[in-house]
C-alpha cells in the first residue's frame, strides 16, 4: 500500500551529548514535524562505561550520553512514549540500553506492546568501522539473541538488530558492494538467532537495515528497491513466511559526499537524497543537517532538515502513490541490474565463509579500497563535481560560526551527576544494587533482562551494567583485531589544500598566487582563462587575471608587480604557435625562478614550447588535486 496508509517516519538525528540537551531539542522537533526519536549514543555508552570511567573526548561526542535510569527520564522528559517511535543505534550496547529503556518504559507503566521502533544492535558494523570489538564476538552474539528473544515475546514493534551499511558507504562502497555487505550481514545474524533457539520468522523480523543515501539518483531509488526484493529471497531460502520477508528498512543521507566548505550546497544534495529514499519507499528517514561535519547542529539547520521531509510529505504527493517508480523502464531495469550484481557480490561474500572471514581476511576492504580510489580518481579529473569544492569554489564564503564543544566540561559534569546519583543510595540501597547485580550472574537467559531491568530500578549504571554480564558470560574482548574500512569524505583532501592556503594568508597576510598571462583580446583568452581560474581557486590560490596583454614587456612588468613566482600563458592554440615563445622566454629572462605554465594541451608543439620555457601544462585531463598539491609545495604552503 506503500505509504497511502501511513508515510514514513521523520527520524531525524539529535547527537546532542548530555540528557538536559536532548530533550530541549527533542520536544522542540516533536512538536515541529519530527515523530520519531533517533538516539545515536556517545563513545562511552556504546563502550559499555560510565562518564566517570571513560576518557575525556568519550563522554558526550557523537551522540547521548546515557548511564543510569535518571538519564533517560531526563532525556524523555515530557514525551509521550505511545506517541512516538523511538530508534536506537546501540552497536555493541543493544542489551543494556534496552533494558534502560524497557526499565524507563516499566517505571512509566507502559505496555510495551504498544511501543514502536528499534535497539539497533549491530556488532559486525562495529567491527567493520572500528577494526575491533569490547568484547568477544560470540558473547555479543549471544547478547543480541537475548535482546531479540525478549522482543518477539514482549514488544513485538520493536526490533532489536540492525544492519547498517554505513560504515561501507563511509568507505567509499559502490551500491552493489553496500547491498553485498548488507546481505551477508543479515545472513549472519539470521544463522546465529535460529541456532540460538529463534524461528526464522522470529530472527528475520527482529532485524531492521539502515542504508546510506548517496548523491547518485536513480542508482539510490534502484539500490533501496532492490534490497526489498533481495531480503525476501534471502529470507525465503531460510524457510520464512510472506510476513517475515518483508524488510524494515531506514535510510539516512550519506556522509561521503558532503562539504565543509560551501556547506550550504549540503542542502541540495541532502534534498535529492531524501527524495530517493521516498521514492524508494522507506519506512523511516533521517537527512542530515547542512552543517553536520562541522559542527553541532543549531536550530536552523534542524529545521531545514526537517522540513526537507514535511515538504516531500505534505506537498508533493509522494504518499499519494504507491509506487513512485513502478514501471519506469529505467528505473525498473537499473533495479534488476542492481539485483543481480549484488547477489553476486553477497555469494562472493559468502565463499569467502561469510562477512566475518571477509572482513578479517581484507576481502571487504580490498573491495571497497578499490571503488573508493576509482571515485577519488574520478573527483582528482573533476569527473565528479562537488560544487564548492573542485568546482566553483567560493574563496569569499564567510565560514560558519563554531561553537567549540568542551568535551572536558562535559565529561566532568556527567561524572559528578553519576556520583551524586551514586550518593543518593543510602547502604541499603548500596546492598540492593549489589544483590540485583548478584542476581544477573545467577539468571538464566530468559530471564537475564528481566533481572537487568531490576538492577536498574534499584540504581545500577551501564559500566555496572556491562562488566557484570560480560564477566558472568566469561567472555573476553576479542584479541584478532582487523583492518578496518576507511571512513572519510570526498572532499577532505580539498579541504586540507584550502585550510593550508588560509594558514599561508594568516602567516603571510597573502594568498598563494598564480598570475595569468592572457594574451590579446578577451574573446581570444577568456575561456582558458576562466578553466584556469577555477583550476587553480579549488587549492585555495588567488588567481590574478589581468586583462589581455599586446607585448611580452607588459606581460612581465605586470607579472612582476603581482609578486606571483607561477604564471599561466591562456590564448587560442593559434596564438601559442605565434607568440608563447616569446612571452616565455620574456618571462625567463626576467625571472628564471618563476614557473611557466600553458593552458592547454600543446599537442605536437610539447617539445618546442619546453624549449621555449614552458615549465609545464594544464588541461582538461590534468590532475586538479595533483597539481594544486604540486604548487602549494613548491611555494612552501604545504
């Protein structure tokens, strides 16, 4: 029925680090469109440590710190759990968070049958980012079974696993390659639940995958269409029914593609995005905020993300229909295609003896190494734009306001509400938490969170928490750590060559500056001018690009007021025949230190214009990366 009965859910991301601060920001957005809750949760909790025991730059970064039940009362403050879903993204903390949460939900007397959303318990995509685990494998695996088996019987609209593909996307993964992971992941999962005791039906219907959108349109729509049909038959070959092949799918705009500077064209790329995953038909959507990967979200840039879903909701028809893209040739056919390439690619994964031998043995990140350094070939030829970045860049952008986060403060106020939560417990109280931890070591598995549950009512932390059950298990962290997947971005590399020949500017009070030597008229210079410039503006250089010149003399004079040691000769090729020569050689009389570039490609004349005193040349093929890198070395900005 696609989204005629209910649309998606608007969930977008709060990584806001303390409770007080979540919640303002959470019932801000609730009552502005957003209806659904997406905790990412700080390094300390997804550790398994409380503020007081975790390293300062752990408490508060990237997301909610959580440690005791006060923290999540303060956090959901005001809100109505039946109102709304509620989506975590745990890692390797899915059972202690869950049980905070189901702990919060049973103090409120809260059916847990009428609650919606996701644990997101999701150990492989840890290990894929992060290269190594708190603790073994098998132990988190036998925790997921736990989460997930008390969630078939006891919240049924709640699942506990997920699969997410962005630590792939992140790493610069083809579609095909992010749909391969996702499928041997969710194999993973489904073969350690089913010998755990779950039914297929159970274990399939407990997972929820979370993809990356990218900029790439209609290959986005093709990939999250082709998942649907994927998961169904993976399910299927298990034994599953009809209602267990259907996927649960959430999907956030990618991180790959965005932009520090010129972040605001951010805003354009996160609008194509979201309309793919619509298009698509996910059940739930978070598009990143314009200014995510430099700072904290503000106000403003939440609205606009935001908004970005109440527009696509509310007018422009897309939950009137079905399927906005059933029946398109194309998108129909780029969906199969898709299909087919990714099952091959999952059954590869598979001969390599499944995601976590694939992983291990640098199958995944060979794989992904390679796409990722063909798209960063591709963005170095400007075959890939990124608009501000490697394409008109803006050299006069004001740069946004950064608000520093004190993560020490942060830490350090976090550890004194632990302690003074802590102090709040008489002796009796003390004994109580003790007796209620003793008790975890003691359950069975059926009860094990039944028994987390009291330990927090009675004041346990998660750092109790999670050495508790780690120890009971008698499970210890992993020693086989793995390579793990490269996470960046695009544009980080232009970034630094920008951020250099800002810090040249501050040393200097100049600019890196390249001088064009524009020969004649306008009409006869302009265009390679023009390449030139935004060549050269994409490293940050001032390029000085005086009107045409009519004599070498003037050429040099003007070259050498500007102070520029690198300069360009833009003409017409007929031009250079005619006079580069000249200019050149000018050029070198009166400074031999100054480098010579052309713009163009010089064809059969190469070897007479080097004679001539061309240093060297661009054009369309050139390296833009390369070459900048080249320039600002050789003029000792970098």
């Amino acid at each position: 029925a696609g989204y005629s009965q209910e649309p998606w859910e608007i969930a977008q991301e709060l990584p806001y680090g303390t409770p007080s601060e979540f919640n303002t920001a959470a019932r801000a957005d609730l009552m502005r469109g957003q209806n659904a809750l997406n905790l990412i949760l700080d390094i300390a909790t997804l550790k398994g440590l409380d503020p007081d025991n975790a390293a300062v730059g752990d408490v508060g970064a990237c997301g909610l710190s959580l440690a005791c039940l006060k923290d999540i009362e303060t956090a959901f403050d005001g809100i109505y759990p039946e109102a709304v879903s509620f989506h975590f993204r745990t890692g390797c903390a899915g059972l202690t968070v869950g049980s905070l949460f189901f702990a919060w939900l049973k103090k409120n007397d809260v059916d847990l049958k009428t609650i919606k959303g996701s644990l997101g318990m999701d150990p492989i995509a840890v290990l894929a980012a992060a290269g190594k685990l708190p603790t073994s494998i098998k132990a988190l695996f036998a925790e997921q079974a736990v989460l997930a088996e008390y969630c078939a019987k006891n919240a049924p609209n709640i699942r506990s696993i997920s699969v997410s593909t962005l630590p792939y996307h992140q790493a610069g993964a083809s579609s095909v390659e992010e749909l391969g992971a996702a499928l041997a992941t969710g194999t993973a999962y489904l073969n350690e639940l089913t010998e755990r005791g779950l039914t297929i039906n159970e274990a399939a219907q407990q997972i929820r995958f979370s993809f990356a959108i990218g900029p790439n349109f209609f290959m986005e729509i093709a990939k999250l269409r082709a998942a649907r049909v994927l998961w169904a038959q993976v399910v299927a070959g298990f034994g599953g029914n009809a209602e267990a092949q259907k996927i649960k799918m959430h999907a956030r705009t990618g991180l790959y593609n965005k932009t520090r500077k010129d972040p605001y064209v951010n805003m354009l790329r996160t609008t194509t995005e979201a309309l793919s995953g619509a298009i698509a038909g996910v059940d739930s959507l978070c598009v990143g905020n314009f200014d995510e990967v430099t700072r904290l979200p503000d106000t403003f840039s939440r609205r606009i993300s935001r908004n970005t879903q109440v527009i696509l909701q509310e007018e422009c028809e897309l939950t009137a229909v079905v399927d906005p893209a059933g029946g398109s040739w194309a998108v129909e056919w780029l969906t199969n295609e898709i299909s087919e390439k990714a099952w091959s690619n999952f059954q590869e994964i598979e001969k390599q003896g499944g995601v976590l031998e694939a992983l291990s043995n640098g199958y995944l990140l060979d794989s992904v190494e390679m796409t990722a350094e063909a798209k960063d070939n591709l963005l170095n030829q400007r075959r890939i734009s990124l608009v501000g970045t490697n394409v008109y860049p803006n050299l006069e952008e004001t740069p946004l306001d950064l608000a520093a986060t004190d993560y020490a403060k942060i830490r350090k106020e976090r550890a004194q509400e632990i302690a003074q939560a802590r102090l709040a417990l008489d002796e009796e109280g003390d004994a109580k938490v003790m007796a209620a931890l003793a008790q975890i070591v003691e359950s069975d598995r059926a009860g094990l969170i039944d028994s987390i549950i009291d330990a927090i009512t009675k004041g346990a932390t998660i750092g109790e928490l999670t050495k508790t059950i780690r120890t009971s298990d008698g499970s210890t962290p992993a020693d086989e750590v793995i390579q793990p997947l490269r996470a960046t971005r695009l544009s980080a590399k232009y970034e630094a060559l920008r951020d250099a020949s800002v810090a040249f500017y501050k040393k200097t009070g100049e600019y890196p500056k390249i001088f064009l030597c524009n020969l004649g008229p306008l009409r006869r210079h302009k265009l390679r001018a023009d390449f030139i410039k935004g060549f050269f503006q994409s490293g940050g250089f001032e390029v000085i690009s005086p009107k045409g010149f009519e004599t070498p003399e003037d050429a040099v004079s003007a070259l050498q007021e500007s102070g520029a040691s690198i300069t360009v000769v833009c003409a017409t090729d007929a031009d250079y025949v005619e006079k580069f020569a000249q200019y050149a050689d000018a050029i070198k009389q009166a400074d031999d230190g100054i480098r010579v570039l052309l713009a163009g490609a010089p064809g059969e004349n190469e070897a007479g214009y080097r004679a001539a005193g061309m240093d060297d040349y661009i054009f369309v093929k050139s390296n833009n990366y390369e070459q900048n890198l080249f320039h600002l070395q050789g003029l000792g900005v970098m």
